[in-house]
C-alpha cells in the first residue's frame, strides 16, 4: 500500500531554483570561455552533490539526493564538461524497480528496503587515492570508485576483498605516503567506531575499534605525521529514535567534545583522548605536530541544534543549513594531556580547502567559502585565511551568484614549498542568467578577480564536496 505524503515538493527550496536536480548526463568539449584558460592548468576539477533521481515521498532533505558527479577537465587552455550519476547499490536497485524505492532521512525508514533502512547514495565527497575518484556518503557507506577522466562507476572497492566497515565521508589522504585514512559509524552496536588505512595501492592495511559511549556520528577526521585524530562530539543521534527507525540528532551542551589521538596504526591502547569545549565540527581544514602538540584548525559550530527556521515542516533542516561555523583551533599536548582552544575568525565560513599536497602537514592557508545570509546553504564568496599571519583575502561571487567548494589546483611546474601556487577553481551557478560556469582564480590573489570564466552547457546544481585530480596523474 502507498503511503505517499502529499507533501508539495514545490515548496521545498532544496528541490528547487538552483537546488533543483538536473535530469540528462551530458559530456560536451570545448566550451566557451571568458578570458584565458592559463596554459599550466591541466587536471579535473570534479565535485559530488545530491541530485535526486526519482520524485521523492515524503519531506525531502537535501542530503538524500543520489550521488552525482559534475566535473570539468582542463588540458592546454581548453575545458570539457561531463556529469554522472554514481551507480550505487542503491541505484541499480531502483534502475531495476524503475521507480523510487526509498524515503528521505526525515522520514521513518520501516517503508525502507531491509537490507538498506537509510540509503546509501554515495552524494558527499570524491577523493582522489590511488589513481581514481572515490565517492562517498556521509553516515558511512560503500566507497565507489569512478574514473576520473569518463566519470564512469567502476564499481564498490572493498579494499583488496578486506574491507568489513563502510567508510566515512571524510578519508583523508595522505599524498606522500598515498595513504588513506578513514572511520566507520554503527548506529547499533558497538564498536560504535571504527578506524582504518588503506595503502597506496589499496589495499586495507589497518583496522581498529573505537569504543565510545554509543553510536556517534562524526564528520570529518584528521591526520598528522604520526596520528590520527578521531572525534566523539557533543551532537549525536538519539539512541531511541535510532531504534524507533527515526533519524534525530540532539545536541549535549553539558557533555565535552572529545578528540581521540592515535597513531596512524594505533589502536585503543594507544590512543589518548583530550576533552573540548561542547560542539559539532562538520569539517577540519588541516592538523599537524608541533613540538609536543597536535594542532587541528576546523570549522566550528558552537550551537549544532538551532531551533527551528520557521516552525514549518522543514524549518529544522532549514536551521540545521545555516551551519553557523567559525574557523577555531585546538591544540592537544600530547605530553600533558592539556587541551587550548581558541576562535581564530567569527565569520560563517567552511567547506574548507588547503593545497592536499599538505594534508597531515604543517600548513599556512586555509580556503573557505563564505555562507551568505539566506534561509538556505549558499555560498556567496571565498576568504582566504593565512593561518600564520594577517595576508587574508576574499573573493565574492556577485549579485545572484553561488558557488561551490573551491579546491586548490596546483599550477604545472608548481614549486613544491609554495603553498599557494595554483588556481582556485569553483563551480558558479548565475541565478539572474540561469548560467552555471566554472571560474578560474588565482590563489595569490583573489581579490584579482577571475583568470578566466567557464561557461557550462547546463546548470549545475548547488552541491557538497570536490577534488582536483592533477593532470599527470590522469592515467
Ligand atoms: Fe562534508
């Protein structure tokens, strides 16, 4: 029996306007470009994003939208546009039932298939390890890797046949070792955590339990020379809910956050927590090891569970949107078991970006995007922190224009111990011109404006996380 709610999608604003899914797969060359492509930009700027399939039941969220990649390839001062679904699980199941076959993270998941209650959609984040593209989910799912020219899905890894957990949204890679790092999530039964690398070649090389108090729901993790760090924080998903079938995080401003440090193959006999200030933290820009101490900088929210935007029935996720994230730093004594922790900017920034190359290593700048003041997540310009002096700058999109998250694209022949040698590049959607583009920015210097404009053969829907895949490492 159907048990449709007659809910109009139409006054869902994370389905429509620039939100709203875009049905084709397209692959077209040679676009139009206002100015020049700089001739020592050469790679694949991709990003992930929710972009849903079937005609959702229920309330939407903007998180369930099935995994999409958009990705624009720059080769001697030319670009080419393509976009793909990523072909989950999930997917081919409703492929083959040629309809939806599951409601949103706002709904009960009894109506869900058994063997999924919470769809895996692969729609958060794309790394690039080991020669390919990963997508994946932010509650931790199956990692799917895909072809970084063709954007074709090559399939689920599992890590050599080794891999039992899912993997987090946030792996982090290791460009020097060709390492990557990631956690698992159990919302049932312990262990609650789990941790573990992968190698250069993929293949899964350490596993590890973490034992938190019950079922947690981190974002993001981070790496160091030596470590990892892990967090249980104060922002988590009600037990009894999760057993009711329902999706419910609380915030806790009476329980501490908690990094967890351990070495890159530790396990819990190694590894030593350090109390925080009560927060949630969606995503860190970069940890390191100074003398004694490991520094994490992220983004920081102080108040994880707003109340409602407009008591409506989508006010919650409204408020939840508006993120409210400052850049912070911690800065754990590994010696002492001292924590310090401080704000290091009050504006609402994230979606963070360094140059990768430093990942785990000490590093001076930090990219983020600015969120405007509007009821929904729009990104309205880029700051450029400078973490060890005062050389910030910042970039606004314009009037009507939103973009994404903006990796670092290091410039061919780009000096290894300069930073910020290489280009930013963002998806821009022109909601005034109904024209989505790629603009092309020079790292030191945002404030220039634009190097050069890519116009797009279609909208490109407002999205989460994007990767820049360097050109001689295109196989
Ligand atoms: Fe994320």
């Amino acid at each position: 029996m159907s048990i449709k709610i007659n809910f109009e999608h139409e006054q869902n604003p994370y389905l429509t306007g620039s939100y709203a899914p875009v049905k084709d797969e397209i692959t077209e060359s040679n676009l139009k470009v206002i100015g020049e492509i700089p001739a020592d930009l050469h790679g694949v700027y991709v990003r992930n994003g929710p972009n849903p399939r079937h005609t959702p039941e229920g309330r939407h969220h903007w998180f369930d939208g099935d995994g999409m990649l958009h990705a624009v390839h720059f080769e001697d001062g030319k670009a080419s546009y393509r976009n793909r679904y990523v072909r989950t699980k999930a997917y081919e199941m409703e492929s083959e039932a040629e309809k939806g076959l599951w409601r949103g993270l706002m709904e009960p998941a009894i109506h869900n298939p058994r063997s999924m209650p919470i769809k895996d959609t692969s729609n958060t984040d794309v790394i690039f390890h080991n020669g390919q593209l990963m997508a994946l989910w932010y509650l931790a799912g199956q990692p799917y890797r895909m072809d970084p020219r063709t954007l074709e899905t090559i399939g689920a890894d599992d890590f050599h046949g080794k891999l039992k957990l899912n993997v987090s949204a946030h792996a982090k890679v290791d460009r020097k070792t060709g390492e990557a790092f990631f956690f698992d999530q159990s919302f049932f039964k312990a262990p609650y955590l789990s941790y573990g690398v992968v190698d250069h070649t993929g293949d899964l090389v350490h596993t590890a339990p973490i034992e938190v108090p019950g079922p947690r729901q981190p974002h993001d993790m981070a790496i160091t020379e030596n470590y990892a760090i892990l967090m249980d924080l104060s922002l988590f998903a009600d037990p009894e809910a999760l057993k009711a079938g329902r999706y419910k995080v609380n915030f806790h401003p009476d329980i501490p956050s908690r990094f967890g440090i351990l070495p890159r193959r530790g396990d819990m006999q190694s590894l030593k927590w350090f109390e925080a200030d009560p927060c949630y933290v969606y995503h860190v820009v970069n940890a390191w090891e100074e003398g004694d101490e490991v520094v994490l900088i992220a983004c920081r929210v102080k108040d994880p569970e707003p109340t409602s935007y407009d008591n409506k029935p989508l006010g919650k996720m409204l408020a939840f949107l508006r993120l409210d994230a400052h850049l912070y730093e911690w800065r754990f004594n590994m010696k002492t078991g001292e924590t310090k922790e401080r704000p290091l900017d009050d504006a609402n920034t994230e979606f963070p970006t360094i140059n990768d190359n430093f990942t785990g290593y000490k590093s001076r700048y930090a990219y983020n995007v600015h969120l405007s003041d509007e009821p929904t997540l729009f990104f309205d310009g880029i700051f450029k922190y400078d973490l060890q002096g005062d050389q910030h700058q910042r970039f606004w999109f314009g009037e009507g224009r939103r973009g994404s998250e903006a990796p670092l694209a290091r410039r061919v022949g780009a000096k290894d111990d300069v930073e910020d040698d290489g280009y930013l590049v963002s998806f821009v959607h022109d909601e005034r011109e109904n024209q989505s583009e790629v603009v092309i920015l020079d790292a030191q210097n945002l404030e220039a404006g634009p190097v050069a404009r890519v116009l797009l053969p279609q909208r490109v829907p407002m999205g989460f996380h994007a990767a820049w895949v360097p050109g001689d490492e295109l196989t």
